[in-house]
DNA sequence: ACTCCTCGTTGCAAATGTCGCAATAGCTAT
DNA sequence: ATAGCTATTGCGACATTTGCAACGAGGAGT
C-alpha cells in the first residue's frame, strides 16, 4: 500500500540479519542511494536502525524496548510463565507457550531446557500451523470455520518424512488431538525433536493458548513423554485457571 | 527526512502505549483517516501493527522477534548474564549491563531482585546520563572528546533533590568515580532508590559496558552496597574478562 | 606526498507516489 | 428497519519523494 513505508521495514529486517553499508541497502531495494540515506535517516532518528562503529547500520535499540513492551503486554506470559519455568526445571525439557493471534499461532514464551540444541523457534515468531504441537493443538479446539480459515493460509510444506502434507490426514489427527486431549510433533519438522502439547483454556472456556514440552527424541521418545501428560496436563489446567477459566480438567464447563 | 516513514514510527511508538482504533490514529497524526489506513495497512503486513480483537490496533507480532533478535545479537549480554544473575541472587538486588552505544548509554539487561517495586529502566531504554550510576560509570572512562559530546545531548533535569544539575559538579563526580572506581546514584532520579556502579572493560581496555546494583535505600542504603564494592569489582571484573580484557583489577593493563 | 578510489552526504528539478475527498460498504445500537 | 458510526476503495491534484550530479571525506596504493 505505501512504498515508503515497504521500503522502511524492507530495510529493518535486511539490517537485522547483519550489519549492511548505505550501498548495499540501497542496492537491496533497488534505489538510488540518496534515496535509502533519508529512510535510513528517519529510522535513525526513530531508534529503529542505528550506526555502528565503523559506519554501517544495523538494529536498534528502539526495537529492543518495543519488544520488550509488547511481551509484557501478553498477558497470558506473565500468568503463565511460572507454571512453565517449573515444568521446564522438573523434566529438564524446552517448554513453550503459544497464543493464537489473528490467524497464526505465536510463540509468546519459551524455556530453555538443559542441554539445548539450536531449536527454530524464538519468541514472537509464528509456528508451523501442520508440524508444530502448539499450533496443532490450539488449531484443534478452534470452531470449524477459524480452523478452516487458518489452513487455508498454511502451506503443508514437508520438512521430514513424517510431516503431515494432506489436508485431510491433518484433519483426522487434530481430530485425534480433541479426542486424547494432547497434540503431538512425531519429528514433523525437525527429524530428531518431538514434542507434546496441551490446550489452555480462557475465561470463556476457548483455547486461545497451548503449552508444549519439546524434547530430542534421543533424550525423550513420545513415549516417555506421553508417560507424563497427566502432570503437564495440571500445569495447562493451573495455566488456564489462571486466565480465569472455571471448567474442568476436560475443557468442559 | 521522510515524512512518511516518520508518520510510520509516530504510528507504532502511539500504539504501543495502548491500543488505538483508525480514527484515533489519523487524528493524532494530523491526516485523512484514508492515509492513516493506508500506512497502518502496509505496517500490519510486516506485522508491526496487529489488529486486536475489536478491530483496534496494537503492536505487531514482529516487533517482539525483531526486539529478541537484536538482544541475542547484544554479544556482552549472553557473556555477563549469568555474572549478573548469580550476584542479583546472592543480594537480592536488581542488577543491570548497560551499554555505550553511539551517544548514549542503553541498558542490555536486567535482572529484578527479591521484592522489586516498579523501576524506570528497562531493556533497551536509554540510561539517564546525570543520574544512572550505570552511565555516570561509563562516562567517567570515556576520553574528553566522548563525554563533552555525550553530555552536550544531556538536559541534566532535576528529579529529586541530589540530582546534579550543575555541569561541573556532575564532572567532578565523574573525576571522582575514576579515582575510586565505581559510581554512585545518591537518589538522584528516585528518592528512595540508590544504585552502585562499576566499569567493564573490554579487549582494548575501553570501557563500553557497566553494571550496576540498584536497591532501595530502606533495604540497602549506599554505605551497604559501599560494603560490598569489592565483590561486585570482581563481577566486574569476570565480566571484563569474559569481553577479553587482559588488564588487572583497576583497570591498568 | 600525491592521486585515485570509494563511500556518504547535500541541492535541485522532474515525476511518482501520496494525500484528501467523496462515495461505498460493513457494523452496532436504537 | 434505520440511523449513526467506522472502515474501506477509486480518483484527480499536488506534495513528497526520487534520481541525478556535484561535493567532501577518508583509505589504499603508487
């Protein structure tokens, strides 16, 4: 809609990558140099880039304080982040706690679990509607039409042999989802990661957030996971209380 | 420079104190509720403004990526942290990394202590350069040149009564920090808050970072934290050589 | 020490993109 | 149903932005 604006973020998200020189910025959007010098400039002045020493431009600090401000507006973070730091601390595993926002599922919180490996998920980035647990599980509380909504903008892409690419085989297993009560990742996106993931319910009894232990396969199977549901399940269900919900361990009022 | 991109930044810093509806934006920025539509449009796409339930705006998804990104890309935070975590724990206390960046000093991180009350600073905030101990810290180290410049952009507005708001007096405070190697925030931007400070030193000998330890002066007044100097210097001093600093404790190589 | 590069920065006229208007569409509440 | 609100789109006028060219600063190589 607007250029100017387009070419602004263009730049942000090629700066944060690495630091960039005037040139190659301007070379990146495919204009004169004059031209990214006065966006670069606004952004400076805004904190949205800055100069580094030796001259080229790179994040921000401004970005940092924005994000730190929006994080704590996630309400659910602050309400839930306790719960998860204590189930992260008991079985050692990543934790993460995911919230439905507009038509994806965002990563709001994440624990670190001991001996972590590079794990593609960051907070504030969305998750994979098809692999990811969290998004699984949260898709499958939603009413048919949301749901619908939501998949139409995934794209299914396979990542591993056992990533689920059928619309139809998707749906039968969120169908397992609602009726175990947990979702699942068997290494759907990452051959060696799976995770496990339970819904959380809001004051009107929706699931607008989930919960997932995510561990390497080699340290813990489905099946040692699924071995625990009943705890994790308590810390979704104290999570939920917590957001003011007053139903029952079964998603039922 | 540009003044759409600055109506953009104007956009997200007016959203994020709240949500805001389009005519509430377009009217704070003086244009056509169209034009205000048109920017807020472009910005969503790059998920820095979101649409919250009710058709309001707010702050977008992606400003929380880009804010972690560039944290992680904070390369003294990931070699002070847990310096830092281990004295909050030891005292209880609030402790921060401030960083030198360009003309100001920006806190890096923060960790709360036990029984924190709200605090000004948070991460990605400019330090006040007059009153934070964290940045009178810095500066004191910089050359002539660095803090004529840095404190030229300083109002050195009062806050409480100890605020130094003379120029000279606040460079004799600094003489003094260097001479005894740690600086003081007297309450000089809270009443009932006071801090200690000691500089960080990096590979070339350079003081980029600082941390400090702040408390409330009915829990620890200046002369308890003055009682603890020592063991702080040595945090300060892990950190420095974490950053690669070869010198000794008092800063000479 | 000198020249030759490259890189960032500024003034200016052309033109592209943006702006406000007015009309349309969607929504809520009366 | 209707009034009154907010959000959204098409279009012509024009203000903002754009590319150019020229300048200055800094570094590398001779």
């Amino acid at each position: 809609m607007s250029q100017t604006v387009a070419r602004a973020i263009d730049i942000i998200s090629f700066v944060s990558v690495r630091h960039r020189t005037l040139g190659q910025i301007a070379e990146h959007l495919g204009v004169h140099k004059s031209t990214a010098l006065r966006l670069l400039q606004t952004l400076e002045e805004g904190g949205f880039v800055r100069r580094v020493p030796g001259g080229a431009y790179g994040m921000g600090f401004q970005l940092i304080a924005l994000g730190q401000l929006a994080l704590d507006q996630v309400e659910a973070r602050s309400l839930a982040h306790p719960i998860l730091h204590e189930l992260s601390e008991k079985y050692g595993h990543t934790v993460h706690l995911g919230e439905l926002a507009g038509d994806q599922v965002v990563y709001v919180d994440k624990i670190d679990g001991r001996g972590t490996v590079a794990m593609g998920s960051r907070i504030g980035l969305p998750a994979q509607a098809h692999t990811a647990a969290v998004a699984k599980v949260i898709l499958a509380y939603q009413d048919e039409k949301t749901r619908a909504r939501i998949l139409e903008g995934a794209a299914l892409t396979r990542f591993t042999p056992t990533t689920i690419t059928d619309a139809d085989a998707l749906e039968a297993d969120l169908a397992l989802t609602r009726e175990r009560g947990w979702a699942e990742d068997d290494g759907e996106h990452e051959d060696y990661i799976n995770c496990l993931a339970l819904p959380v319910f809001d004051a009107r009894g929706r699931v607008t957030h989930g919960i997932s232990i995510t561990a390497l396969r080699a340290v813990a199977p489905l099946a040692e996971l699924r071995a625990h549901v009943d705890d994790f399940r308590e810390a979704a269900h104290q999570i939920s209380k917590n957001l003011g919900w007053g139903g029952d361990a079964y998603g039922r009022r």
